[in-house]
C-alpha cells in the first residue's frame, strides 16, 4: 500500500515539473511546437505580358491557407526592365525578367514577364501635301500616339522615286516634275501619307527667278520695284545655295506673296536654312545630319536671332507666319 502511494506521488512531481515551463514560462521558444508552417505557395500569374508604363499585381495563395508565417520576399532580376514592390509588377523598358517570390522556409515561386514598346496608334504628318521644285529638299515631320511609343523605328518610303525620294528622318527632295506619295510607316503597320508634287525648275519661284537674270520671265520681273531689289541683292554667293528653297533669303527681303505660297514643311525649312548659312548647330539630330550633308555649312555653334542681319531676321518674322 505504501510502495502504491509512494508511485503515484511521484507521478504528481513529475507532472509538475513537466507542466510548469508552460504555466510560468513566457518564452518564445515553445512558439514553434504550435505554429502552422507554409508548405506551398502559388502565383496568380506565371507569365505576363506588359507594355512599357504598364503595372500588374501578383497574388500569392499559402498552403495551408491559415499558416503562420506569410511574409513575401519579391526579386526582379533585371529592375532595369521590369520592377516590383508587394507584388505590383510595372514595367519599365522593352525585355524580359523574371518575378520571384520567396518565403523565409526557402519555397519560391517565379513569374516570366515579358515587356514590350508601346504600340503607336496614330501618325499625323506635319503636312498631307506639300510642292517642291527639282533639286529643292524639304523635311515632312511625324508625330505619334501615343506620344511616349517609340519613333524611331518609322519607315520612309516613295511610290515613285524617280520624282521624290525621302530619307529615313523624312526629308524629301524634289527628283523630276510630277506628283509621288511619301508614306511614314510603322512596324505596327499604322501609316500616314503626304501627296508630293515636284515642279519643273523653270517654273521656279520669284525668289528662285530672281538668281538666274538670263531667264526671259526674269526679265520681265525686274520691271517690278520687288524684283529689282532681288536683282540687285542676289549676288554670286546665293548660287551655292541654289538647292535652299530661297537662296538668297540672307541678301534680300521675302515678298508675303512668296511666303504664303509655302506649305509649313517648306517655311520651317526655310527658316532653318538661314540659321545654318550662319552656322547655327541644330538640336534635332535629324536637321544636323541634313545639313552636315551639304558642301557649304560650317558648323559654328548655337546661333541667336540676334546674330543673325536685319534682312535675315525680318524674313524670319515673315516666314513663321506660315509654319
């Protein structure tokens, strides 16, 4: 009977003794044997496809769904192309990355995300028709929509070469008299076209007129005050000019009937030709290279209307009236 009672005395002790860390005992270190651990995640998305600017979010499902620990670590693998903060995913530049989200247990998840341009959905040329004599070169500009797609990857073209070709920054020159379609496409196949009629250089404008005193009409002309003035301010210098759309804008006066008769293409080319017969260094990239090309500029640095002469900054006043 004793040794009965001695027995389970000392299954009370040892049932205390088991039993009192978790009465008195606030550590953490019995969390553990009461947690639910994560044993698998998954992704809402495995593969995405964004455009440049574009964000997505990723959800992420836990197995088991009332598991303890659920904080996500997210990872790009190239932050250059593709970024992520709480598995909102946004796009930054054309490419492709890979999305990764990992728990503190080491189980991850990937998602490929693939980003392209921004599509354009709409070119407007800076004219739809435009006139121009042989031998003359004029710039049609292209703006797109929307206005953050890429334009460098527009394509020029001519349906008739023989009587204007353009270049790949849209420049247009005049070949032989007669009428072309230029067209600005891009790799989506969105387009838009300027009708291009190239004249004949004998039917050259007065300013063109004026340069050439041989010409029966010229002389005619010069019956005119505004034609004598042009006779008497054109001088040999203007003719290494003769493919400018006025030559000799830098030695007299433009008429306003002249001005008027340009499209906006010819009259920003033309303003543009007196800054660069002074040297004027051009931002556009596209305008330097045209110029460049030409035997007589020389390139000096950023030219102001204020260095430019009387005549040269009162043509320009006129001229920016028809841009």
């Amino acid at each position: 009977m004793k040794s009965k009672r001695f027995s389970v005395g000392y299954t009370a002790i040892f049932l205390i003794i088991i039993t009192m860390p978790f009465m008195f005992c606030s550590c953490d270190i019995f969390d553990g044997y009461f947690s639910k651990e994560v044993t698998s995640i998954s992704l809402s998305e495995s593969d995405i496809t964004l455009t440049v600017g574009d964000s997505r979010m990723i959800e992420v499902k836990f197995e088991p769904d009332d598991a303890d620990n659920k904080e996500i670590v997210w990872i790009s693998s190239n932050e250059d192309i593709v970024s992520v903060k709480g598995g909102t995913v946004t796009a930054k530049r054309a490419g492709s990355a890979v999305i990764s989200a990992e728990i503190e247990n080491g189980i991850k998840k990937e998602c490929n995300v693939t980003v392209k341009e921004q599509e354009i959905t709409k070119i407007t040329l800076s004219d739809e028709t435009a006139t121009l004599k042989e031998g003359q070169t004029i710039q049609i500009e292209a703006k797109v929509t929307p206005s953050d797609a890429k334009d460098d990857n527009l394509v020029w073209s001519s349906d008739s070469e023989d009587i204007a070709k353009v270049n790949s920054s849209g420049y247009v020159t005049g070949v032989t008299a007669g009428v072309a379609n230029i067209v600005c496409k891009a790799p989506n196949g969105v387009e838009a076209s300027c009708n291009v009629t190239v004249r004949a250089a004998v039917q050259a404008t007065a300013s063109t007129k004026s340069t050439e005193p041989s010409s029966t009409e010229q002389q005619d002309e010069t019956k005119s005050a505004t034609s004598k003035s042009e006779s008497k301010n054109s001088n040999s210098s203007d003719s290494k000019y003769s493919g400018c759309i006025f030559p000799d804008s830098s030695s007299r006066r433009l008429t306003v009937n002249e001005a008027s008769k340009l499209s906006a293409s010819e009259a920003q080319q033309a303003i543009n030709e007196i800054f660069a017969r002074n040297g004027n260094i051009f931002k556009t990239q596209s305008i330097q290279q045209y110029f460049e090309a030409q035997s007589w500029y020389e390139p000096k640095g950023k030219v102001n209307t204020g260095d430019l002469s009387d005549i040269e900054q009162y043509n320009i006043s006129l001229l920016q009236n028809y841009r």
